[in-house]
C-alpha cells in the first residue's frame, strides 16, 4: 500500500438492516454529528460501526457482537422474520477510502439460530476483491473466493465464519499478481481504517472514584480494555479457521454542512503525546481487551477515562503546548476561575479517600480490586486537581458532571493512539494514519456553552488532519456555524 498517499478513513456507513435502520447510507466526513430524537438510532449507528472495527482488529464475531449489542437478536431490524430454517440476521457495512481508491466492505451477519457470518463481499478498483458464501451449514466456515488476476482467475479456500475474511488476506495472499496486489492493498486499507477507532464514553460516576482512591480507582468500568493481543489480521491469522461475508446498500439521512480531513497519529514522532513507546510483556499493544495476567499500562486512556489522572500525569509532561491548550479548553466549560490542571500524588490517611490506591490485575471484564500503592513496586497513587489561583486547588472529582466528561472528552481529541486504550497501526507510519474517536452522547449532562467549546475544539484537531470524529448530540444547534462539521439528522 502507498502510504504517501491519502490516510485511510471510513467515509461511509450503511446500515442495510440493523436494528431500527434499514437501508440507511451514512455519508461520513472528518467531523460528523448524528443528531435526533431518542429512538431515531443515534447509538445504534455507532454499535455497527464498532461491530466493524472490532472485527477489523482481529476480534470474534461473538466477542465483537456481545460487546456492542448486548445480544446478536438485538442486531435484528425489528419486526424481520425468520426463513424456513429459522434464521435472522443483519447487513452492515462500509467504504475506506485511501491510497487504493474507495474500497467497499458488505457483511452480511446471521445471529439466529447462531451467530456465523455468512456473506463477506470487499470491492475496489471495479473488481470484486473478495466474496464468501455458507456452502456447507454443518461447518464453521464459508469458501471464499479472492481475486488473483494470474493463470488462476481467482484463489478458493475456506475461511472461519467468525472472523472477518477481509482482515485475514494479508496472511493468505501472496502479492505475486497484479490482481494479489490490489487486494492485499484494498484488504490493509480497510483493516488501517477500522483499528484506528476508539469508543470514548466518560463515566464521572467511576472517574470520581478514580480521584478518591476508591475501590473502582482504575479498573472498575475501564470500559473496553487496555491492553489486548497483538494486531489485528496477525492475531486474527495466527488462530486460523474462517466465517465469511455479506453484502448490503442502503439509502437516505439527510446532510446538511463540509468536512474536513482528520485523526490522530500516536506510533511516532508526528504525535506530540504518543512519542514515548510502551513495553509491554506480550509484545505489541492489541485494541479492544486484555486478558488476566497481562500487563497493564496506566498511562492510556481507557474508554470510561476512569484513570485519568494517571494520563493526566503523562500529557502534562509530554507535551507542554497541548497541555496548556487542554486547560484553555476547560477553562471556558468550567465555572470559576482555572488557571491550571495537573495530577498531584494522592493522600493517604488511612480512610480510603485519597489514598494511594493502584490498581491489580483486569480480567476481561475490565473489574478489579485495588492494591496498595507498596504492592505496585512503590508507585505513588495520583489525582487530578485545579489550581483555582487565589481559591487554591479543587480535586477533579469534585466538578459536576458535566465538566468532568468536558474534561475527559477534550483530552480524547488532544492525544492520540499511543495515549488511548487503543490499537495502534504499527505496520503504518503515524503521520499516514487517522484516528477516529467515536462519542456516543456528546453533549450528555454538558449545557449549550460547554458542548459548543467541545466542538470547537473538535473543529481545530480535525482540520489538522489526524483526528476524525463521528458523534451523537442531542441538539444539533452546538454546531452552528462552525465550519468543516457535518450534521446528520436521523428519523425515527
């Protein structure tokens, strides 16, 4: 794949048949907004496309599903009926565009009576890159077919119906063709686009606990993991076996605003919070989970921002020229006089409020107990305070709802992979890739001022070219008359 060229990035959704949508396109730009009523689908929208980004990263179907939706039934539009085998299902899919032109990606998803992937299709370049089909029921796989463009038109093999076929061809094809080529540059494109997502939904209830040194400090509610396992076709390779495909289209959601290019690179230099490399003790940070016993790294961002203090801690001393915008930022949402913010080490008294607490062992559920600050090898626990000027300083967890997801999302859109809970693309320089922060209830608990100051910001890192941003609000006015934000109103 040229590199040198354009980053990739998911510039369209389409909910063929998921959940209340059907047949909807949703035309994504660097900053997108969905808005309307409660029921309209705002969530659901996100759901698909986190379906997909997992399943971009290697993870199970299962896995991918239950995360998001809570059930693979709840991904069934409703009111769909089942066929003579008593199967249902839903269509998803997306276009990445990039060095190798718009590449198309259909799913076609069989929940009921169990969960399998039964159609893939990837297109680009006017060729059908790759298609599966269920042949044969009683198996877990689906015979695929990917283009070759040699003596042999195409390569037939059979591939595990729970993982996505697309994101393990750089394992299976050889590049020897012109046809080989193309789909492994279609295929890597697509896999770049999906990983570099991260699901950001602050949870003040749990980043309060965080600042007291409470029993949820670090880990209860650390949302979809830290550290995961390896990257995504690799991982996804390595355990071999093969669900397959789908297709879908879709129309309607009315438009209305531009856009302009957008995401956060964090594997390099280019990153000005993500320079500084992570070890970890099973190789290379993986995306959306972790596994007990692995390592944990309090220095990313976890999805519920539940340690925040921690990556306050680090920001604050990586890169002085972000920091001091992060505390302009919070100083028009907050109320009162802010004249800095940092992460002090926390009190001790022996009451639980304050102390040095740190975090043990995650499992896959993100739980955990605290430790004490002597079993972390001496690590000292932190908070994050205000510094008030003359009113001294406030802890963090004292600010109201609002300002604390404030606090948390404007972080999210100054860093970038290396500082989130993330998997980032190591195969691709961070200079040519985007990151895309999915945020499900922007404007939740946040007044007019403050969700407008949020996309303001949102509008600044966007137009530099690393950051893309699809959310949810519930009054589309905040992003009147600021420039490259595009609002999608969903119907009900």
């Amino acid at each position: 794949m040229n590199s040198d060229s354009v980053r990739p990035a998911v510039t369209e959704l389409r909910l063929s048949a998921f959940k209340s949508h059907r047949g909807v396109i949703l035309p994504l730009t660097p900053l997108t907004l969905l808005s309307g009523e409660s029921g309209s689908g705002k969530s659901s929208a996100l759901q698909a496309y986190e379906i997909l980004a997992r399943l971009g990263s290697g993870e199970s179907l299962a896995r991918a599903v239950g995360e998001v939706a809570g059930s693979p039934a709840a991904c069934v539009p409703a009111g769909a009926s089942p066929d003579e085998q008593g199967r249902r299902g839903f269509r998803i899919g997306c276009t990445v565009d990039g060095p190798a032109g718009p590449v198309n990606l259909d799913l076609a998803v069989q929940a009921e009576p169990e969960l399998r992937i039964v159609g893939e299709r990837l297109t680009g370049g006017g060729e059908t890159l790759l298609t599966t089909a269920l042949t044969d029921p009683t198996r877990p796989a689906v015979q695929a077919a990917w283009y070759t463009a040699g003596a042999t038109p195409v390569t037939r093999a059979p591939l595990p119906d729970d993982r996505l076929g697309t994101s393990l061809l750089p394992l299976r094809v050889a590049g020897k063709t012109a046809g080989q080529r193309l789909v492994l540059a279609a295929a890597e494109q697509v896999v770049v686009a999906l990983r570099s997502a991260f699901v950001c939904d602050p949870r003040p209830e749990v980043m309060r606990r965080a600042g007291a040194g409470g029993t949820g400090a670090f880990g209860e509610g650390g949302g979809r993991g830290v550290d995961g396992g390896g990257g995504a076709g690799r991982a996804a390779g390595a355990r071999g076996g093969g669900r397959g495909g789908g297709s879908g289209a879709g129309r309607g959601a009315s438009v209305s605003g531009p856009g302009k290019a957008g995401g956060s690179g964090g594997t390099g230099a280019a990153a000005a919070w993500g320079a500084r490399g992570r070890k970890t003790g099973g190789g290379e940070s993986g995306g959306w989970g972790r596994d007990a016993g692995e390592p944990r790294d309090e220095g990313r961002l976890r999805s519920s921002c539940d340690n925040l203090p921690m990556v306050l801690q680090r920001t604050s001393r990586e890169c002085a020229r972000r920091h001091a915008v992060l505390v302009a930022a919070v100083r028009e949402a907050c109320a009162g006089p802010v004249e800095g913010l940092r992460a002090v080490p926390s009190q001790s008294d022996g009451t639980g409020d304050g102390s040095a607490v740190v975090p043990g062992e995650v499992g896959r559920s993100g739980s955990t107990g605290p430790r004490s600050a002597q079993g972390a090898g001496g690590a000292a626990g932190v908070r994050a305070v205000l510094d008030r000027g003359e009113l001294g300083e406030l802890p963090v967890e004292q600010l109201g709802d609002g300002e604390l997801r404030f606090l948390a999302l404007a972080l999210v859109l100054l860093t970038g992979p290396d500082v989130l809970a993330m998997d980032p693309v190591g195969e691709v320089p961070s200079a040519h890739q985007q990151m895309t922060v999915m945020a499900d209830g922007m404007d939740r608990c946040i007044d007019r001022r403050q969700a407008r100051e949020l996309v303001s910001l949102a509008v600044r890192m966007t137009e530099r070219g690393h950051v893309r941003l699809l959310g949810t609000v519930r009054d589309p006015s905040v992003a009147e008359g600021l420039p490259g934000v595009q609002v999608l109103h969903l119907e009900a």
